[in-house]
C-alpha cells in the first residue's frame, strides 16, 4: 500500500485533517461496522474532537467525497466517524490485527507527509518566484532606461553628423564651381566707380 492513495483518503473538516471509518476499514482490511464497534467499546479513548468526531451530511457534502449520491438506498445509513490523525493512532491500540498495524504506519506517515507539504508548502516558492520576477522586471527597466539615454546620446551624435555632412556638402558645392572661361568683367563694389 502506497501513501499517495492515502492522501486522497485524507479531508479536511472541522479544521481537522481526518479520515473517515470506512476508508479506514478498507485500509484495514476489515468492515466498517466491525471499526465502528470497536471504536465504541473503546470510546473513552477518542474522547474529544481531537481524536474523532461523527461527521453530518453537510460536511460530507462540503468536502465533495462522493457517498451521498441522490436515488433510492444509495445514501449512507449512517454517518461516517472522522479520525483525526490523534485518532488514527489510537485505532492501532483497538484494532490489533497485523493488517491494522501495517496499515496504521503507512496512515501515519501519510498524516506526517501532509503535515511536510503543508509547512514546506509550494507558497515559499510562489513567494520565491514573485520577488524574481520583481527582481527581473527591474533589470529590465534598468536596461531599457540605459537604453533610452543611449539612444538620446545617439540621436545628439547624429543630429552633429548630419549637421557636419551639410557643412561639408556646402563646401564642396563651392569648391566646385567651374571657373569662367575667357575675359569676365570684373565686378564692382558699390560705391568704388572709376
């Protein structure tokens, strides 16, 4: 018998992690009413809520386990006891065969690997995750923000360049003019008549 069945044995009502008689004796290899009277017999050591409690139709509905199916004489007859996991460990001192006490190992363990993913819970990572990506989000900004000022220094250094080219292409317009072929008049300033 593996824990992960198990796991899905395992609900949670009253704010309790427990299991339910009959899962129980199917575990245990033995019938649910055969449990029960046990549990009666033995009653004074499951005293509290603690250890195990009756279950109502409500709760059994909340917790989706698929007992209480609508139809005639598919309904349970009698309300399922809840074992919590003080409870499951006590049924090893009820329950004694060698079925039971292999069973009530696997449970336990069950009960502690639950109680593991619970204070180990993937929330830690989820918590991780988030502040990477923070951490990430904000390289990236800080990557586009130096990019913004690279691409405004660039924009400057063009803008010079182009500037320059312009000078540049201005000059050689006049550098380049041809020069006039034969006797040209020399030009007068205005106010210089000979």
């Amino acid at each position: 018998m593996e824990i992960n069945p198990i796991h899905n044995k395992i609900y949670e009502i009253r704010g309790y992690k427990v299991m339910l008689d009959f899962d129980l004796a199917v575990i245990y290899g033995t019938e649910t009413s055969h449990l029960k009277r046990q549990v009666r017999r033995n009653i004074e050591r499951f005293e509290g809520e603690d250890f195990m409690f009756e279950t109502t139709k409500e709760e059994l509905s909340r917790c989706q386990i698929g007992i209480l199916n609508k139809g005639r004489g598919s309904n349970i007859k009698y309300l399922p006891f809840a074992f919590t996991e003080l409870g499951v460990s006590m049924l090893s001192s009820v329950l004694k065969s060698d079925t039971a006490i292999k069973a009530n190992r696997i449970i336990m363990r069950a009960f502690v690997a639950m109680r593991q993913l619970i204070l180990n819970s993937p929330i830690d990572k989820v918590n991780e995750l988030q502040h990477e990506v923070r951490e990430l989000k904000q390289y990236i900004e800080d990557v586009f923000a130096d990019q913004n000022d690279i691409n405004e220094d660039t924009g400057i250094q063009l803008e010079l360049i182009n500037k320059s080219l312009a000078e540049l292409h201005v000059k050689k317009k006049e550098l380049n003019e041809p020069l006039p072929i034969g006797f040209t008049a020399p030009q007068y300033r205005q106010g210089n008549k000979d």
